[in-house]
C-alpha cells in the first residue's frame, strides 16, 4: 500500500515538472519570438512614385513638398489644400503680378514665372528650387529645361479645361477624395443658385457676350459661360452660334442682330467698345429691361477658368442677377 501510494506521489511529481517545463519552453518561445519582431526593422514607405502625364511615365516624390506650377493649376492646388512655391497663374494683362485672389492667398512670399499660357521663366522656376513641376501644354518647348531642374509633369489640359485639369491633378497627387469634396460643395452651392435665379426668371433665356473695342464676340462654353450654362444650368438663348476652340465665335453687329436674349452677361472692360453705342445694342431686349449684367473681360480671364475663381464669381454673378430681377 505504501509502495502505491510513492508511486503515485513520483507521477504527479514528473507531471508537475512536465508542464512546468513546457510552460517555460512556450513562454520562452514566445519571448524570442517578440523579441526578434522589435528588432525587425520597419518597412519604410517609398520615396517615389510613378504616375501617367500627357507624354507617358515620370517618377516623382512620393510626398512633394516644393511644387513649381506653371500649368494653370494653382488655384485647384490651394483648393486640395497645398500652397506652391511658385506659380504661373498671373493676371494675362500683367504677368509679373499675381491675380488679386491668389495676391490675397499667397501674399507676396511665392514666386511668380509669367503667364503660364506663355513660355514661362526658367530662371525662376529654377530659383525656386522645386521637387515637382507641373507644366501645361504651353510649356513643351521648354519640358527637358524644365525636367533638369525637377520631375516635371506634363498637363494635358490647359486654360479652358478646368474640371479635366483639377481632375488630372488631384489623380497624380494622390487627392481625388479631397477635390471630390470640393466639387460637391461647389455644385451644391450653384444648384442652390440656379433655384433662387429660376424662381425670379423662369424660363428667360442668357447670353455671354464680349465686347472690345476690336470685335465681339458670343460665347458658348468655357469661362463665365461655363458657369452661366454648365454650373447654375441657366437657358441658353436662341441663335448662338457653335463655339470656337476657345468657347466663343466672333461675330459682327449685323450677326448679332438676330440674336435677342432676354439676359445679357456682358463682358467689356470699357463702355468704349464697338457694341454699347450702335442702335443694334439700344434696341436689345435685355438692354431695354436693364438686365445686363456686367463682369470685366480681364476678370473673366483671370478668375472664371479656375477654382477658387470660380467659387467667388459664381457669388458674384448670381447676386448681380437676382438683385436686377427682385418681384
């Protein structure tokens, strides 16, 4: 009896010692096991990428912190939240100065290379030492100039494609979700708008009409037409004719005697024009109910084809429109 009950004693001695055994062997294990995944290193993320432009491939930091844009595109990048260090986007008449927009966003502290629908400044894009350029077709000439100084993304749209062109840039940049947004609430505030200007004019029809003191001409698309007919989806008069590449047609006083909107947004930097002092312009519709809305031809050119232009002069042309047409 007493050799049985020893023997049961041995067992549970030699169980005991097992597990505790293959306790410390698990927790050893698995201290190794930690142990060789901190000293691991981590996966660092990649420093470049490879993204499509209008010519083919380019590899170009993966997070750019000094971009150079000489494409157009300023205002779409100040909308997704990034500040360049250089821009193209000056005022067409005076391409040293920056547009008063982006004189109130940029200040004075970014450089300026000309009018980006012109060759550009070298130089200054090469002072600004950039680590991305963006380049619209305007600059092909001087691509491989540019290319030296930074990875350089050609832009396949220039002045007059700006959804196209913010689309284009948000995609290489990684940002689509961020210009989405912004699109939304800029089309959800033009929906808005149309519903005001609607509810005052009904069915009355527009024109966009530009008048110098060399031509007219009737636009179609692009610019302040764009916003007039695309963005607040207001009706387009009768009789405009197709649009040039530009998104007007030139025309003269006879041609545009068969065209009689009820609605004229008239682009004139001056009253001393070839339309505002012939019988044809007394005698229009719009003209005679005092609703001609007026916007300058440089306005037009430096703020309705780009972003944060556009959301200022949508305001702008909206409360011109409703206030003319108060019941």
């Amino acid at each position: 009896m007493a050799n049985r009950k020893n023997g049961w004693i041995a067992g549970l001695l030699g169980l005991a010692l097992l597990v505790g055994g293959c306790s410390q062997a698990a927790e050893n294990n698995g201290q190794a096991g930690q142990t060789g995944q901190a000293d691991k290193p981590a996966a660092q993320a990649p420093k470049t990428r490879t993204v499509k432009d209008a010519a083919g491939e380019v590899t170009i930091p993966a997070n750019p912190l000094r971009i150079a844009d000489v494409s157009g595109a300023t205002e779409e990048l100040l909308a997704l939240g990034i500040r360049p260090v250089l821009t193209g986007n000056s005022q067409y008449q005076s391409p040293t100065e920056l547009t008063p927009i982006l004189q109130q966003e940029l200040g004075t502290d970014v450089a300026v290379a000309g009018w980006f629908q012109n060759e550009v400044s070298v130089e200054a894009i090469a002072a600004a030492n950039p680590d991305l350029i963006f380049a619209g077709p305007s600059q092909n000439k001087i691509y491989e100039q540019l290319n030296k100084i930074a990875p350089t993304v050609r832009v396949p749209y220039g002045f007059n494609a700006f959804r196209e062109r913010f689309d284009f840039i948000a995609e290489t940049l990684g940002k689509k979700p961020q210009m989405e947004e912004w699109l939304k609430a800029y089309d959800d505030r033009a929906k808005e708008l149309h519903d005001q200007i609607a509810a005052a004019t009904g069915e009355e029809t527009f024109a966009v009409i530009e008048a110098t003191q060399k031509g007219i001409r009737i636009y179609a698309k692009t610019g302040l037409a764009d916003m007039i007919y695309t963005d607040l989806k207001l009706p387009k008069a009768a009789g405009i004719p197709d649009p040039d590449p530009w998104g007007g047609k030139e025309t003269s006083l006879e041609g545009l005697s068969t065209l009689d909107p009820d609605h004229i947004v008239l682009l004139a930097d001056s009253e001393q024009n070839v339309l505002e002092d012939t019988a044809i312009w007394s005698n229009m519709r719009a003209n005679k109910n005092g609703k001609v809305y007026r916007v300058t031809t440089k306005q037009n050119y430096d703020e309705a084809f780009f972003a944060l232009g556009k959301k200022a002069m949508i305001e702008q042309i909206a409360a011109d429109i409703l206030q003319k047409n108060q019941k």
